[in-house]
C-alpha cells in the first residue's frame, strides 16, 4: 500500500503536523475534507479568502496553479513531512 501524500505539495503526510482540508468551506457548505500538512494548509488560508476559495480555488488543480501555491510548494517540496513553520497572511488578502 502506498503511502499517503499531501494532495497540495506532494510530499509524504508522516503523523504530526497534519490539518483536513474542505475544497468547499464549511462556510459554504463543504463536507468532504483530505488530510494535508498543516503548513500547506495555514498556507491556503492564509492567500485565498473563503469565498476565493468557493468560486475558483476548490480544486487541487486550481491551488497548484496559482503563482503564491506553486511558489510555496516549491519551497517545501525540500522539506521533510512533520516541518511546520506560521505562515504569514499574504500582502495580497491583507489588501482587501
């Protein structure tokens, strides 16, 4: 059997440091949730605001694609599974 994988970074899940994640906020609705890295999951929340998040980033996909995601996972793809750091909220979100 496999083992599990992050499905934003890719990286090996290991057994701490580890949040679910709804493709579809809570707030609006979204049942259905998918163990992530903290980190990689701090890291979404910390760009997209719940409603970006309903209306373009409910896919895996549409995460990866955006140049913050994919720089992060650039950036932690070096890391090993448990590494955990705060995440910062984006100048971006900040802005609105």
């Amino acid at each position: 059997m496999d083992a599990e994988r992050c499905p934003l970074c890719g990286r090996l899940l290991g057994k701490v440091n580890i949040d679910r994640h709804h493709l579809v906020p809570k707030t609006f609705k979204g049942r259905e949730q998918f163990p992530i890295h903290k980190i990689c999951h701090r890291k979404i929340h910390s760009v997209f605001t719940e409603r970006e998040l309903l209306q373009h980033y409910h896919t895996w996909e549409a995460l990866r694609a955006h140049a913050d995601i994919r720089t992060f996972i650039d950036w932690v793809a070096k890391k090993p599974p448990e590494f955990y750091v705060r995440t910062e909220t984006s100048a971006r979100k900040k802005s609105r």
